[in-house]
C-alpha cells in the first residue's frame, strides 16, 4: 500500500466527527493570532457595518411607518403607547452605537482575550463534533464531508471510503491481526451486510459497472473464496459464493464478517 493512501486510510479510520473536531481545534491553534485579528478588526467592522444598517432602517422605514400608524389609528392607542415605542427605538439606536466601541473593549486586555481564546479552542472542537455526531443533516457538517471528499478525490486521487472499512483495510495493513489470511480465511469467512443496507450486489469483476450475477439480503451470508481486488477508486472487492454457489465480487463498502 501506498504509503500517502496509508495515512489517508489512517485519517478515513478516525469517526468523522472526531474529524471535524481535530481540524477545529488544529485551526484554533495554529491560526490563533490571525484569529484573534480577524475577531478583533474584522468583528468591530462588521458590528459597525449592522449597527449602521439597523439605525438606518429604524431611521428610514420603522420611524416613519410609526407615524402613519399614529395618524391612523393612535386615537385608539393613545400618545403613550407610541411614546413608549419611541423611547424603545431611541433605546436600541442608543445600545447600537455602543456596540462597536464596547466589542474593541473586549480585546483591549490582551491576558484576558488569550484566556479565552484558550477555553474556546478546546469547547469549540467538542461543540462541533457533538453537533457532527448527533446532526449529520446540518449544513455546516454535510458542508464539511463534502469538502472533504472532493480533497480526496482530486487532491489525494483517494475515493473517500467509510470509517468502518477504513479501520479493517488498516489493521489489516498494520498487521495488528497478524498474517490478514487469518482475518479473512478461505471458506471459512462469510459476510453479510452492514446495518444500512437493505441489499448488496454480487458482480461478475471487481468494478460497479461490471454485469449483476446476484443481490442478497440483509442477513444473507456470502462466503469469501480467498480473493480480493482494489478498483481504481481504491475500493477493495472480495470474491465470494452465495448460498446458491454462484461466483462473483462484492465490494467491501456495503458488508461486514459475520459473527457467530
């Protein structure tokens, strides 16, 4: 094995939210004083960037929209309920002009700004590998396996495989099982399919596109005949015989040993 697919393999076998929060926490790291600049210039621009926009819709739309309320219908709600809304915008306008001075405030005490930056480093990775693990369909994290498949494919030219497979095809390697011959013997190995998979395809060759020769069921053993094969996406295939002695490839992505 190709000692660049072996590391890649290595990082594929680590849970991909544990992932998410080791690339987190290595950014927070490396990156800490370009961070703490960006947080500071760039955060005070943009707060001041909103705060102007905000005063400028109060000032231009919600002010003026109030007195056509008023002229409308304030004989019914009385002066003292626009004069409340009017002390409550003044209020808000008042809290905005404010923010941006009080966010420069923030990184004025130098020790107290890298205190905290320590503690976030350390929560954010965790925070974000909980939301990895418990919210896969959230735009950030399906964002994120996006990217790093595409890494993979055309920077690597290494097809993003699943964690589970990723860990067998490296203690394979490692030889923490020993001769692999042991892991997957002869005639003795049988697979079935993993838990999220309703069917699987037997194919004639060691390829996706190769001819269908049969589909088993969940909880349906194949036997491994002794052979396997790695197509050019790096996805390992196993040669197996069903139950009904019929020949062919299955890929290692859908299935699993069978355990007695």
């Amino acid at each position: 094995m190709d000692d660049g697919v072996g590391i890649t393999l290595f990082w594929l076998a680590i849970a991909p939210y544990i992932r998410i929060a080791i690339i987190t926490f290595l950014f927070m790291l490396v990156f800490r004083h370009i961070n703490l600049f960006i947080l500071n210039k760039g955060g005070t621009l943009f707060i001041s960037l909103s705060s102007l926009l905000i005063r400028f819709i109060l000032l231009f739309v919600i002010q003026p929209a109030l007195v056509v309320v008023y002229k409308i219908i304030g004989s019914k709600l009385g002066p003292g309920f626009f004069k409340k809304v009017e002390s409550l915008i003044d209020f808000i306008k008042n809290l905005l002009i404010a923010l941006p001075d009080k966010w420069k405030n923030l990184f004025s005490k130098k020790q107290l700004v890298q205190s905290r930056y320590k503690k976030i480093t350390f929560i954010l990775p965790l925070l974000l590998g909980c939301i990895a693990f418990q919210w896969k369909e959230v735009p950030l994290v399906t964002a994120w396996y996006t990217a790093e498949e595409r890494f993979m494919k055309e920077d690597l030219g290494v097809a993003n495989i699943d964690s589970e497979d990723a860990r067998e095809r490296v203690m394979a390697w490692v030889g923490i099982f020993g001769d692999e011959r042991i892991v997957l013997a002869k005639g003795e190995t049988k697979f079935v399919l993993k838990d999220d998979f309703q069917g699987g395809t037997v194919r004639s060759e060691p390829r996706k596109t190769s001819l269908q020769i049969h589909i088993i069921s969940p909880n349906e053993p194949v036997t491994y005949l002794g052979d396997k094969a790695e197509d050019s996406n790096n996805v390992v295939w196993y040669k197996v015989q069903t139950n009904t002695n019929q020949e062919g490839w299955i890929s290692s992505r859908i299935i699993t040993i069978q355990h007695d």
